[in-house]
C-alpha cells in the first residue's frame, strides 16, 4: 500500500528512521553493523542491562553485538529525524524535533511556568497563558513584612544547606594533608550461585597510604537489571597498616573525561587496623539515567579526593 501524501510519509519515515528499540523520539541515533537503529538511550540502557546480566549486548533486532566500539552513530537518520514532525508536550501542535525544544521552552502558550512572585513564596504553577491574569491577582505582594519573613526563612533554609556543603568542600581545602587521584572502577562477578555484579579498584596510594574501592549496583539487589531505578554504594578500604587512628573525610567525583553528574556528599571515617573499611554509601548520581551511562561503560572512571584530619 502506498501511503497518502502529506502525514502518512511521515509517519512510515518515522517508523523507519527510528528504529525498533527507541523508547522516545530521540534526534541522538546509533546504529549496529548490521545497520539496525536504537536511539542513543536505549542504546546505554541496553548496554547497561548486558553488564548487569553479564551477557553481551545484542542487537534487538538481528542480535548482533554491539558495544561503543562496534556500533557508531547514523548522521543522516539523525538529521531526517531532526525534521520529522514531533508533538509537543504542552499544546499538543507537531513541530519539526529541531524546533521543539525552543517552542516548549519559549513560544508555546501552553508550557507550564511559575509565578514572577516565586521569589516571596507563591507556589502557583500554571500554563504561561494564565500567568498574567494569575499574578495580577496574586496575593503574595499584599502579605505583612511578618508573614514574608516566615515564607523566607523557610526558603532559606534550603538555601543554608547547600552553602554548608560548599563552605564544608573550601574549609577541607585548606587542609595541610590534601591527596586525589583518578581511580578506575573495574567489574567483577562474585562467587555465588547465582553471580552478583560488583566493582573494585585497583591498589592506589594517596596521603602515603594504601587504598581500595568498591561499588555494587542498587546494595547487591539479586536482580538490578528487573529494576527501573538504578544506584551505585560505593566502600572506602585502608589496605596499608596505620600506627595511629586515621581520621579522614572523602568524596568521589566525576573524572574529567566522564559527562556523569555527580552531586558531591562528603563522608567521614575515622581508619584503624580493626575498623579499616567504611560502610557502603551512595555514590550520588543525578538519576538512574546516569547510573545506567556509569553501567554501559567498559569501566567506571571517577575521582577521589582524602584530606586527612590533624588533631
């Protein structure tokens, strides 16, 4: 059957262009050597759950391998993509995928967006065409000096515990005793019946001591790869002996070749020849979509830094 002019070729064109795994129209492609295509996402997801499941990644379609080496992106399905007609999310009006993102963001009546008097604590949220009707009417200009202090307190109680963290990272700063370096993330498979993936570092020395990390997916979950929501906990190990109590605190990176976004946490231990391994705690990625692009790599490159605390 010959499709209508107009809609209907861009619907088998759509089709066509983006492939058989695509969970979303994505403009980002990525094709096996066998010519198959996945959008980018569903190719680290794919990734990701080949690692969880020590399988090798295949092709959904010809179940041929595929990994970052062997599959490269399609720069012309990619950019038939960026023309093909998308909805918005807001007015439900097609738009090419190359002028959507700025539509949702700017032009479209529809998107969703806050009140100017956010700022003094008006919670509206609404479609930007009530916005003006909405703030001319809003009641949060006409609050007492005692009611806004209140609503700023409370602001800036969110606010005081980000500046703690920062002002936390600068005070370490200044520490005599300052050590990093890049550690690499290597994956392994325990000895059980049923294997569980884990990582661990190689031997690295940093304040002249010995050290190891570890990191497991979702606490050692028995199957991670039937789960949506993705996490790493990562370990801190003293290898080396110590004469004394070791107090340090510790916070891992992203490295400087990775696009993962890391939140930094500090952590605290104090390190001796009985106690010498921290408990497992989050590494705080953004989301599972970024646990699962740590996942699909051949190894997990971030880094660490230890400052060393002197009594």
């Amino acid at each position: 059957m010959v499709p209508k002019p107009g809609g209907e070729w861009s619907s088998v064109l759509s089709h066509l262009a983006l492939g058989v795994v695509s969970l979303h129209a994505a403009v980002s492609s990525v094709q096996c050597t066998n010519g198959h295509l996945m959008c980018a996402g569903c190719f680290i997801h794919l990734l990701a759950d080949a690692r969880l499941k020590e399988e090798q990644a295949t092709c959904p379609n010809c179940r041929c391998e595929i990994s970052k080496s062997l599959c490269c992106r399609n720069l012309a399905v990619e950019k038939a993509v960026s023309e093909l007609p998308s909805e918005c999310g807001f007015c439900l009006r097609q738009f090419p995928r190359s002028l959507l993102e700025r539509h949702q963001k700017e032009e479209c009546q529809d998107r969703v967006t806050q009140c100017k008097y956010k700022r003094i604590g008006c919670p509206w949220h609404g479609p930007f065409h009530e916005l003006t009707v909405h703030e001319a009417a809003c009641a949060h200009p006409t609050k007492t000096g005692n009611e806004l202090m209140e609503i700023l307190d409370e602001m800036d109680q969110s606010h005081r515990k980000e500046m703690q963290l920062y002002n936390s990272i600068f005070s370490l700063l200044s520490f005599e005793k300052i050590g990093y370096t890049e550690v690499q993330f290597r994956p392994y498979r325990t000895d059980d019946f049923i294997t569980r993936l884990y990582y661990e570092t190689p031997r690295f020395t940093v304040l002249n001591q010995t050290w190891v990390l570890k990191a497991r997916v979702n606490d050692s979950e028995r199957n991670p790869n039937l789960s949506c929501k993705r996490t790493l906990s990562f370990q801190l190990l003293l290898k080396s002996k110590v004469t004394a109590p070791l107090e340090c605190s510790f916070l891992l990176l992203k490295g400087p070749y990775d696009d993962v976004r890391i939140s930094p946490v500090i952590y605290h231990f104090v390190f001796t020849n009985e106690s010498n391994e921290t408990d497992y705690v989050p590494l705080p990625i953004i989301d599972s979509v970024e646990c699962n692009k740590l996942l699909a790599a051949k190894n997990i490159n971030l880094r660490l830094f230890l400052f060393q605390i002197q009594k």
